[in-house]
C-alpha cells in the first residue's frame, strides 16, 4: 500500500474528514452548509427553551419546529453573505 505525503486518508465518519469539509467547492455552499448548520443549532436550543417553558412533554418536537427552519433561513443568510462578500471584493 503506497503511502500520500500528506499522509494516510482520513477515517470514515473521524473527526479529519469532518474538517476537511472546509475545502468544499463551490465555496457558496461552504457558506450555506455553515450558515444552516449554525442556524439549526441555535434554532434548535432556542426551540427547546421554549418547549420546555410552554409545555416539557413535547419540548423535543419544539426543538424541530424552531430548528428547521432556523437551518433554512441559515442557509439563505450564508448564501446571501457569501453573495455579498463576492460582490464588495470585485470593486
């Protein structure tokens, strides 16, 4: 088995292949899979504060309610930002 100078592939599903994610081309969905990952999980806490205020058997449900779309509208907002980035480095 020949050996890479960068070294040995990384390990499906290990740590090293989750941060070469960062190396995703097209770099727009690099900024949208950051942008819905970051917004899912605040949407996601904010869901189960608020489920376990209005009603804690159905706190894990509310979690899914407010996470989703948080990933959604994350996504947008990294799409949009990365638009915007791109168009303030061509002037």
């Amino acid at each position: 088995m020949e050996s890479s100078p960068q070294g040995p592939p990384p390990a499906k599903g290990s740590f090293r292949e989750f941060l070469a994610l960062r190396h995703i081309e097209p770099e727009f969905v690099r900024w949208a899979l950051v942008g819905a990952v970051w917004g899912g999980v605040v949407g996601g806490i904010v869901g189960l504060i608020v489920g376990l205020f209005v009603y804690v058997p159905t706190a894990v449900f509310a979690m899914f309610e407010i996470g989703i779309p948080g990933a959604l509208v994350g996504g947008a907002l990294g799409f949009l930002l990365y638009s915007l980035t791109k168009a303030g480095r061509r002037r």
